[in-house]
C-alpha cells in the first residue's frame, strides 16, 4: 500500500467523533465530502497496525480516507 497524505478539515463533534469534511490535495485542490458512508478499524494484512478508515461520498464516487495518529492518507490507485 502507498500512501499520500493529505490535508483534511474535520468537524470534531461533542461526542467525540470525527468527521472529515474537506480534502485538500497537495496541489492545494479542495474536495468537499458530500457524504461520509461508513466508518471503520482497519488494519492492513500481515501488520498489527491499526487506523480509521472513512467510506465518503465525494462528486458522486466513494473513495477511502483514512486517518492514523492525527495523519489523514488516500491509498495510491493501481495504474
């Protein structure tokens, strides 16, 4: 897996939980998070690493975030 940190604006609620709001890309794109679908502990094969992973909407499509120690990440797509 590689990844590519990103920056995220995250609503922090009152009862704890997180949710990401806008992704910037590095090239300072913004993408706003129409809808966050799921949220869960992942942790990749063959590791005892675990982070949060988000299922969202973002301009009709579901893409993966995912956030580890405060770092928010998008997986590199095969090419």
């Amino acid at each position: 897996m590689s990844r590519i940190y990103v920056d995220m604006l995250v609503e922090h609620k009152a009862s704890g939980e997180m949710l990401p709001r806008t992704l910037i890309w590095r090239d300072g794109r913004r993408f706003e998070i129409d809808e966050v679908l799921s949220f869960l502990f992942t942790s990749p094969a063959g590791t005892q690493e675990m982070f949060k992973s988000y299922l969202c909407r973002i301009k009709g499509q579901e893409r993966e975030i995912h956030e580890d120690k405060g770092r928010w990440f998008v997986e590199r797509r095969p090419k």
